[in-house]
C-alpha cells in the first residue's frame, strides 16, 4: 500500500497497519519511583495548561471511536489513577457509538478503592503492574514501600469484576529475573493472567543496555523449571503478547519480547500522549501536536485528518536494533507504556 492517507475513516499507515488500539495517558505523574522509569526525586512534571483537559480528552477518544476506527481504548500514565477526573472521562468514553473496549494500566495503589466505581463508569478490564512479590524487593524497585497497596488493589479489580486482571511484570537481571515461576504462581492461585515483559528503553536515565537485558529465551527457560509450557493454539493477532498453555491450558502465560521478537509488523496501536500528542510509535522521536489545533477551534473532520496524516507517517519497526537508534526523550511516564 503506498497511497496517502485518505479520509476513509481508518488510521492506516504506508505499510497497510490500521490502528484500532487507542492508548491515552493521562498524566505523566506517578506515585511510585521505579527505577526503569524514572530517577528518585522524579521528573520536571507537565504544568497544568499543557494537560489536556477532560473534555478534551474524552472530545479526542471521540474523534478517533467516531471517526477513525478505533475499538479499543486504554488509559494509562504516569499512573491513571491519581487523574481526579478518571471515573467522569471512562463514563464519557464507554457511552460513545459504537461503544469502544476501555481498559486501564495501573500500578494498583488505590484501586481496591476505585474498582467498583470504575466498573460501574464502563471500564471492561485492568492490566496491573507487578514486578515482585518480595516486599523488599518491591521497595527497593519503587522506592515506596507499596506492595500490600498493589496487591489489594488487584483483589479489589477481580472482586469489581475487572476480569480478566492482567499482571504486567519486569524482570531485571540482578534484581527479580528469579522471581518468574513465583509470579506465575501466585497469578494461577488468584486467577490472574501473567505478562511478564522485557525492559525496554524507556528510562528516564537512559540506563537499559540490551546485553543486561532478561530476554524472552531466559524468560521462558525460567518458567519452565516449575511449569510445563506449550504454544497457545488460539491465533495470537495483533496482541503484543506471545501465549503458551500452562500445564495443558486452560491458564496462559504471555511474554511481551518486544526487544528481541518484535512485533512491529502487525502493531494496531496509536498513542495520545497527556499534553495532547499523536505517538505513532512507543519508540518514536517525533510527535504530531494536535492539542493546539484542538484548541485554534479545529473541527472534527480536521483533527481526524491531522491524526491520519501522523499515523500515515509510522516506521516499519521500533529499531531498536538499529546502531543508530535513539532513545525516545521523553520517559514512558510522559508517554504512556
């Protein structure tokens, strides 16, 4: 496909990828300090003019539900949960036409709390971010001793009926690679479902080196000293996560090799960052503003085409690979993971 970008309602790119996945931060705050993120006293946050404002958010999940294609829309951060306006913007967005899947990446602190609040808005599920079980460990990672909060909040999404409740974990060398079999288990006990996902260079430090990195090889090796693991017979898609049945099914277990099995080819993902930028990519460089043309008085019609002419513009692949691969400036906590 090598046409430019039309006005057929899709947000297609030159290599004939459609978005439908929509992921919007909403605030580039977060609570906690892990260390693949962000430094200890945290980053230089957005001033509140530059956040797009409730309305507009939910105006731009409209325009691209609407108008572009999208089906499924996920908030994500920073942390989503300290947005004071989270339960009123997933209300606004699960009574659009036609009604997209809304889903939440967390770390958990609070959500025992919101749970039934945001069940009740229209959120579907939640994906929450554990990376050990170990409470000094889980300290040491976010330099907030946090972990009971986080493991409350996951029970609190399973008993709202947030189902299914994903964990999305990191393994780092040195840190908690030994802690995949553990994490699995606890997963299976809860009735929780398992990503356990390679580090990524989105650090604020600009500290992820590939040759630290746990790849998806090691990954599975580890699992597989407790678990007996077989490739998933259903068709994986456009899903980040690669599945395996455990012990004969009907659980899974899926890792996110972003690094070393990219996925590139078949990503359906576009990204609105919190200050109102298109993100064609997690890895991208360039932004595309559409907060200021929202804001001159752009009409719907030219939003949609603004945001079809960025995603028009997405690369082949993340390049990670590439020797000449930069690390995208903002961390993942202004962009959204």
């Amino acid at each position: 496909m090598n046409v430019a970008p039309g006005t057929d309602g899709v947000l297609v790119d030159r290599y004939g990828r459609v978005a439908r996945d929509l992921r919007v931060s909403l605030t580039d705050k977060c609570n906690l300090r892990c260390t693949y993120c962000m430094p200890a006293e945290g980053l230089p946050w957005l001033a509140g003019p530059e956040l797009l404002s409730d309305e507009e958010i939910v105006r731009l999940v409209r325009v691209a539900v609407e108008l572009l294609g999208v089906t499924e829309v996920r908030f994500t951060g920073g942390e989503p949960l300290i947005r004071p306006g989270l339960v009123d913007i997933v209300t606004a967005v699960a009574a659009l036409e036609p009604r997209p899947r809304v889903s939440l990446t967390t770390n958990g602190i609070g959500l025992d709390r919101l749970a039934p609040a945001l069940r009740a808005a229209g959120l579907d599920r939640v994906n929450v971010s554990l990376d050990t079980l170990d409470p000094d460990r889980f300290t040491k990672l976010t330099r907030r001793p946090r972990l009971d909060a986080v493991l409350a909040g996951l029970a609190g999404a399973a008993a709202a009926g947030l189902s299914p409740v994903k964990i999305n974990s990191v393994l780092m060398r040195g840190v908690n690679e030994d802690e995949a079999p553990a994490l699995l288990r606890f997963a299976l006990d809860h009735d929780y479902q398992l990503r356990i996902i390679e580090q990524m260079p989105l650090d604020a430090q600009h500290g992820w080196a590939r040759d630290t990195m746990v790849t998806a090889e090691e990954i599975l090796a580890s699992l597989r000293t407790v678990f007996d693991l077989s490739p998933d017979p259903v068709e994986r898609g456009a899903a980040p996560a690669e599945t395996w049945l455990v012990d004969g099914g009907p659980a899974r277990v899926g890792v996110i090799a972003s690094v070393t099995r990219p996925f590139c080819g078949d990503c359906d993902r576009t990204r609105l960052t919190a200050d109102g930028q298109v993100r064609a990519c997690l890895f991208a460089t360039e932004e595309s503003d559409l907060r200021a043309a929202l804001r001159a008085g752009a009409d719907d019609d030219e939003l949609a085409r603004r945001w079809r002419t960025a995603m028009w513009g997405k690369r082949a692949g993340h390049g990670i690979d590439d020797p000449t691969f930069l690390q995208p400036t903002r961390p993942m906590s202004a962009i959204g993971g």
